[in-house]
C-alpha cells in the first residue's frame, strides 16, 4: 500500500510539470492578446485572452445548464455531461471522465463518451429507408421490447471498453434472464403483443425493432454510466446534436429516465440543428471572466475607474443574465405506465454490463 501511494504521489507530481502553470478558475482573464494576432487578423490590442477550455465543457455553458440537470449530444458520437455540486459523490470511472465545472471554482463536470452514436443508428436505418421511416418505427414498436435489449458495438466501444475483436452484429439479451437470445424471439414476442405485426414480415419486423432498439441502448447506458457518476435522478434533460431531431428519440429518453426532454430552438430552426452551443458557451464564458476581470479591478458601470475593494467572483448565470441562449421547447414528458419495465431492464443492464465483452465474442 505505502509503494502505490508513493507512485501515486510522483505521478501525480509528474503530472503537474507536464501541465505547466497552476489551473486557475475557468473564469480568470491570463492577459492580451500577441500583437502578431492583432497584425494579421485585426483583433484589438486590448483583447482578452479566457483560460481556454473544450467543446464539451463550452455546450455545458451555452446550455446554461444548472447542477442536477443533464444534457445529452445525439452526434457521431453520443456524449452525456451534467454538473454536479462540489460535495456530490462524484467519481471517475475506467470508462467515463470527471471534470472541474467551467461555470464554478467548485463543482464536478461527468461526462460519458460512447463511440456508437449516430452512425450506428444510421447503420441499423439503412439506405433503403428515410429518418421518418425510422421514427415511425420506433413509434410502431412496444416500449422496452417486451423485456428485450438491444447492444449495438458497431465499431470498439468506449463506454464500456469493448475491443476491436467483437462482432459487428447487434446482441439481443433477455433482461429477465440475463442471457442471449435470438432476434427472431424478439419479433415472436412483438407479434404476440401487438395485432399490427401480424401481416407484417419477418424482415420488416426485424428491422423495427432494431430502431427501437437501438435509441433505447443509448438512453438505458446514459442512465445506467449517469446513475454510476453521482446523477441518479436529473431534473430535466436537454437534447442536442443531430439526433435530437428525432420525436421518438426524445420520447425513449424521457421514458428511459422518466424525465421532461427539451430541445433547443433557434428562429429558423425548430429542431434547433444549427444551435451551436459549445461555440456560444465560448461566447459567454468569455464574458463571465471580463465581468470578474473589471470586478476584481474595481471597473463597473457605476464607478469605471474605481479602486474598490476586491469583491466575491460573480457567478456565471449572474454574469450573462442579459443574455438568453436559444429556448428550450419540451419536446416529450415521460410516461409513468413505462417506468417499472424500464426500471427492470436498466437494472439488468447495469448487472451484466462487465460481461457484454464476453457475450459479444461467443460464437
């Protein structure tokens, strides 16, 4: 035990000189910008440099996101981040990342990274069928699959580490026992519980209930990597990136978590795709750190030369509170009837996540 503290302590120090300088609040101003910058591109002398920060932690703040809420990115790859408070029970994981918040000196940023986002959903969509096709079919389809799950490792997963060597093909598993099961017993179980399906083919079927499938694999990993990170219970979740287009997409998310699903909105854009929060967030944390830069300075509206003593850091949200990010629309209310059956499949999840490996290298 005293040779790993030890290693920890020289690899935690070594850390720290790689970095270089100190960390500093994500709200501190580190000076002007080079003069070179200021020839080629116009920008002012007196421009500001914010201490820099990712596009992740940039959306958490052009989402305005408050401790307790989550946000999920529908992109290429699918992203889960929220905030937690400083006395949160927040630990990171082999699979998922705890950062320092980037609106507050306290506060914890969790953050999961799956590597089967959207072009998994594309793949099992097809190039037959159109993105209404695939809502619709969603739509058609029992809630939860009658106790059935769905694993899509198109490509080596991140959360949860799956290597390269897995099969390529989707993985059905039965949440009540735990084990495999063909994708043939999944659509005999569609067609006992829905009269619909029976003039239905079975290729038809079984493409059905793989877009179910599918979005609700995502949705169940987010709860389950969320739960595990300190955030078992959100207070509402905020949709983004492409796939938050999708109605049905929203709707498996809000019966997943049994939460209110909101969407940003843009003038022109309904669906909000073209809201760039990680570059607004850019926007406004660059504000929230000169509000504290002429704060510390004494340089405010009423008195701009001022020498008064150093105050408390104003808060992000005080700090761009004349400025709105672009609404966000509830697009879907979660379905108490649904709630016990997504709990049992999610439980079940979480049980044999370790072993999915395992599972998806059987013959």
């Amino acid at each position: 035990q005293e040779r790993d503290e030890a290693e920890h302590d020289q690899t935690v120090d070594r850390l720290i000189r790689m970095l270089g300088a100190p960390a500093v609040p994500s709200y501190t101003v580190l000076g002007t910008i080079a003069p070179a910058w200021s020839r080629r591109y116009g920008f002012s002398k007196s421009c500001s440099v914010v201490a820099a920060s990712g596009d992740n932690p940039n959306s958490v703040a052009g989402l305005m996101l408050r401790p307790g809420e989550l946000a999920v990115s529908l992109g290429t790859s699918d992203t889960a981040f929220c905030l937690l408070p400083n006395d949160a029970a927040c630990a990171p994981r082999t699979s998922a990342h705890v950062y320092r918040s980037p609106l507050a000196r306290c506060g914890y940023l969790p953050l999961v990274c799956y590597s089967n986002g959207s072009l998994a959903r594309e793949r099992v969509k097809g190039t037959e069928r159109s993105w209404s096709d695939f809502d619709a079919a969603v739509q058609h389809t029992t809630p939860a699959l009658n106790g059935f799950l769905g694993v899509f490792f198109f490509v080596p997963e991140i959360a949860p580490r799956a290597p390269a060597h897995i099969k390529r093909e989707p993985l059905f598993i039965s949440a009540s026992e735990r084990t495999p099961v063909s994708v043939r017993e999944v659509v005999d179980r569609q067609r006992e519980n829905s009269e619909t399906c029976a003039t239905q083919s079975m290729e038809e079927l079984v493409w059905e209930v793989s877009c179910r499938a599918v979005v609700e694999y995502r949705a169940i990993a987010v709860r389950v990597h969320l739960e595990q990170l300190g955030l078992a219970h959100p207070s509402r979740l905020v949709l983004t990136g492409g796939g938050a287009r999708s109605e049905s997409t929203a709707q498996v998310f809000a019966d997943v978590l049994q939460v209110e699903v909101f969407r940003a909105q843009t003038a022109n854009t309904p669906s909000g795709d073209e809201h760039n929060s990680a570059a607004i967030g850019a926007a406004l944390r660059a504000k929230h750190a000169i509000r504290n830069d002429d704060e510390s300075r004494g340089i405010t509206e009423d008195a701009p030369e001022s020498t008064s003593a150093k105050r408390e850091p104003i808060s992000f949200h005080e700090a761009v509170s004349p400025y709105h990010a672009a609404p966000l629309v509830c697009s879907a209310k979660p379905r108490p009837e649904f709630r016990e059956v997504y709990n049992d499949l999610v439980k079940s999840y979480a049980a044999m996540e370790a072993s999915l490996s395992e599972l998806l290298t059987q013959e």
